[in-house]
C-alpha cells in the first residue's frame, strides 16, 4: 500500500549497524504497525529479541543485516530516518537524528526536495484515511532526537 521513496542509499543502509537494533525492549524506535499491516504480517506488534548485548527486530538478519520481510516491510520502515512524531493532539512529520545516512544532507538540496516529497505523499487522501485511523501506532519521541519538519493534517 504505502510506495515511498527510500532516501538514504540502500548500500548505505546495509553497511551501518544502527536500524532495527536497540538498546532496550520494548524500545520506542522499534517500529509501530498499522491496523493493515498487523493483518498483512499476523502480528500484533513486532517482536524484538535478544541478540548479543542489545535487541533487534525479528525479521533481521544480523549476519547479512537483511530485513526478511523487506517487500512487505511496514511503514515505518519504509519511512525511516523519517518518522511519524505525535507531540500532544499534533503530527509531525520529524526526522531521528541518530541516523548517520542524514547527518550530512540536512542542508542540501536532495534533502529539500525529498522532505516535500514526503509532505505532498502524506497529503494524498488515500494516505490520511489510513493515518487517520491509526494514529494510536504513532510514538512520541525524545526531544533532543528528532527535528520536527513538518506539522502534518493526521
């Protein structure tokens, strides 16, 4: 259902040891699923299990760090380093800081243009429907991690 553009280059991605590893469990970072995806995935929520001194999700393979259900991944995945930040009764369409794949491009040029992409995506109405009716799968992140972008219409 949700077809968006990946912004930080996939080889990138497979190179860094960050995404879908966490220090704690349950973890705020760890992705949230929408009323559809926990029917697409039988899941009601993703699993994260012991892995050396930390967590990772369930469906990572930590040898090749290949997501195993990466075609059917949820939105959350597909949206990150991007996230869905609920701040009291708002939306916003934030950014985690954490991630290395964006700690270069804040300002350039690429970066503008993909953060309008994302607002004009999330202003489709096909789109707000299905947030709409989902808000309570968007987490309240820390502060100091994420950089509101954008207040969205969710």
């Amino acid at each position: 259902m949700f077809r968006i553009k990946q912004y930080v280059p996939g080889d990138f991605c497979l190179s860094c040891l960050r995404c879908c590893r966490y220090n704690c469990s349950p973890s705020i970072w760890a992705a949230n699923l929408l009323k559809e995806e926990k029917r697409k995935l039988s899941l009601q929520k993703i699993e994260l299990i012991p892995y050396q001194a930390s967590y990772i999700c369930c469906f990572l393979d930590p040898g090749s760090n290949f997501c195993q259900i990466y075609t059917q991944r949820p939105l959350e995945c597909r949206l990150y380093p991007f996230l869905l930040n609920r701040c009291e009764r708002k939306v916003y369409l934030s950014l985690d800081l954490n991630c290395p794949g964006t700690q270069n491009r804040l300002n350039s040029k690429a970066f503008e243009k993909y953060l309008h992409y994302l607002i004009g995506y999330f202003k489709k109405p096909s789109i707000l429907i299905t947030l709409k009716g989902n808000r309570h799968a968007f987490s309240a992140y820390p502060a100091g991690e994420v950089l509101n972008l954008a207040e969205l219409d969710i």
